[in-house]
C-alpha cells in the first residue's frame, strides 16, 4: 500500500468517525430533551427535583477526549502502515 492509498483509507475512517459523533450528538441531545419533559413531570406529580441531566452526562461516552483519542489512533495506524510499507521496499 502506498502513501497514497494510506492516506485515503485514514480520510475515509476519520469521516466515518466524524458522522458517528454527529450521528451521537443528535441522539444524545434527543434523549436531553426528553429527559427535560420527564424531569418536569416528576417535579409536578412529586415536589422533588431529580438530576437527570448529569446521569446524561455520565453516559455520554463519545465527548470530545474520546473523538479525538479515536482520531489520534487512526492517524497513528496509518502512519505506522506507511512505515510498513518504506521497510519491505
């Protein structure tokens, strides 16, 4: 595989990467919002407030550390494939 294809084939996964972070923003912002609608319900029916949105927080696995830790492993496994290839030349 030459440079050329490497670089593609990491383009192509960061892309990737970068729709799924999308694709968890929207769902997780969905879930925010009626996290938010319940809360108000519980409130009304109960008196007494629950933190929704931090137990929200605590499952959203995808922030931006973990993005660009994934992307940093990408880019590493790409240049190490390049390696590869300049060491059987």
């Amino acid at each position: 595989m030459d440079d050329k294809e490497a670089n593609y084939l990491a383009k192509s996964f960061l892309e990737l990467l970068e729709d799924l972070q999308e694709e968890h923003s929207k769902a997780f912002y969905k879930l925010e919002y009626l996290m938010k609608d319940l809360q108000s319900d519980i409130e009304a029916k109960h008196g007494q407030s629950i933190p929704l949105s931090s137990f929200i927080r605590q499952a959203d696995y995808f922030d931006d550390d973990r993005f660009n830790l994934i992307r940093k492993r990408v880019l590493d496994k790409a240049n190490d494939l390049k390696r590869r290839s300049y060491s059987n030349n």
